[in-house]
C-alpha cells in the first residue's frame, strides 16, 4: 500500500467515529423523528425527489436517466443538507435539494459533477455485467406479454426477477462508496477519489450500523406497504383507488427514508474524536 494511502487511513481511523450495530435502528428512529417534527416540509421535500427520479429519470428516455445519475451526488448533498437543517429547527423547502448548485457551493460543483460521472460509469458497467452474465432480455413487450403462453411469460419474469437481484447485490458497493462522498466533498473540501475512499473507509467500520440500518429499512418499507395494501383490498375498494393510494404510501416512505440520511453522517462524522 503507498505511503500515503497509508497516512490516509491512519487519519481516518482517528477521525471516523465506530458506532455500534445498534446505531443502525436509532438512525431509523430519528429519521422518523425529524419526518414527524415537519411532516409537511419533508413530505414535499422527499416528493421534490420521487417526481425527478419518476419524470425525468425514467420519462425520458436515455437522457433523463443519465441526467439523474450525473446530478445524483449533488442531489445527495442536498438531501444531507435538509437534514440537518430539520434537526437545527430550520425550514426545509425543496430548492434545498438544489443547494449544491447554488453560488456558495459552485467551486465544489465540479468535483460532485465528477463523482456524479463515476457514478453514472459503475452502474452502466454493472448493467453490462449483468447482460454478460444472464444473457440479453427476453425481446417481449409488454403487450405480446399479456398474450403470451406460460412458458415464455415465466421465462421474462424470471429473468427480471435474476436481473433485479444480481444489480441489487453488485450495486451495494457503488451506493456505499458513494453514501458519504458528496458531504465530504461539500463539507470537508476533499477531491473525488478521496471522497469516494474515505466514505468507503467510514461504511466498512459501521458495516454493522449499516447493516442493522439497511435491513430495518427492508422490513419497516416494504412491511407497511404491503400491510396498508392488503388492508385497503381486504375493505373491497376499487383496484384504481388502492393503486392511487399505494402510490401515496410510497411517496410517504420516501421522504421519511431521506429524513434518516443525515443521522448517519451525523453519527460517524460529527463528533469528538477523542471520544
């Protein structure tokens, strides 16, 4: 390992805070805690994000997706941002979203942009991983689907169920690298690849923060939905009315799954180190 390499994980080590497994399911508790203190704010601030992901990034085909991506680290930031502005009591709109865009961060733009490009390469680099592996997607659409016979319609199910998994598991790497990246770049004035390290560095420490963070997430998102949608189909309402509702219920999920970010950074990097 250089020399410096080696420095740099000396200094982290006494920088980066270990916070026990438990830390994991508080983190999920004060995100919840901060959606409750401003419902409001952070609901509108969380669907900001859904309509961008929903209308740009998949809307428009190609372009919209790798417009996300590229902006997804200064998007980050400002998700950062907005918590810890709800903890401070402060007001949350949704332009805090776009905060890195703003004159204050511009000299830091380019760096996020850089990590935003990285980023766009590793996913397009795991989706060619992922058609080497499995093969090509089944060409049926949507419509030759519904009439297809059982065979070729478990085929295609297959493989998205294959497809959805393999990029779930090799994408985990990429989102921790990247988890505390943009706020070390804003906050802590470090180039990309050391970002890109040092909140890898930050994730492996806490791997069983992240773990317990993860899993609760798991199990508190999909749990509630799936429960509030068996309930509203047990009650007989129309399938249209429950879709509508389900979809709410989403967006609910989303701006409190934003409100736990900021707790995360919180834990590991805003302390005393001689603690």
């Amino acid at each position: 390992m250089p020399l410096n390499r080696i420095k740099e994980v000396n200094k982290l080590a006494n920088y980066v805070h270990t916070c026990p497994p438990s830390a994991g399911w508080d983190w999920l508790m004060q995100g919840v805690q901060l959606f409750r203190s401003k419902p409001g704010e952070m609901f509108l601030f969380g669907n900001t994000y859904l309509f961008i992901i929903l209308f740009i990034g998949i809307l428009i085909p190609f372009i919209g997706a790798a417009a996300v991506a590229v902006a997804s680290p200064a998007l980050g930031f400002g998700i950062m941002l907005a918590g810890k502005m709800g903890q401070k009591g402060l007001r949350v709109s949704p332009s805090v979203l776009f905060n890195a865009f703003n004159q204050d961060n511009r000299k830091h733009l380019q760096s996020l942009l850089i990590l935003g490009a990285i980023y766009t390469a590793c996913f397009a680099l795991i989706r060619l991983f992922a058609h080497l592996v499995l093969g090509a997607q089944p060409a049926v659409s949507i419509d030759d689907l519904q009439k297809a016979d059982a065979a070729t319609s478990a085929a295609f199910m297959e493989y998205m169920v294959l497809y959805m998994i393999f990029i779930g598991i090799t994408s985990i790497p990429v989102l921790l690298a990247f988890w505390f990246a943009p706020v070390l770049v804003v906050w802590h004035n470090m180039k990309p690849m050391q970002a890109l390290f040092s909140s890898w560095v930050a994730v492996w420490r806490n791997k069983g923060s992240f773990l317990i963070y993860g899993m609760g997430w798991l199990v508190l998102g999909l749990g509630f939905s799936s429960v509030f949608v068996v309930l509203l189909t047990l009650l007989g309402l129309p399938a249209a009315f429950v879709s509508a509702l389900n979809m709410m219920c989403v967006a609910l999920v989303m701006a409190v799954s934003l409100c736990t970010f900021y707790p995360t950074y919180k834990a590991v990097f805003e302390h005393d180190p001689t603690e």
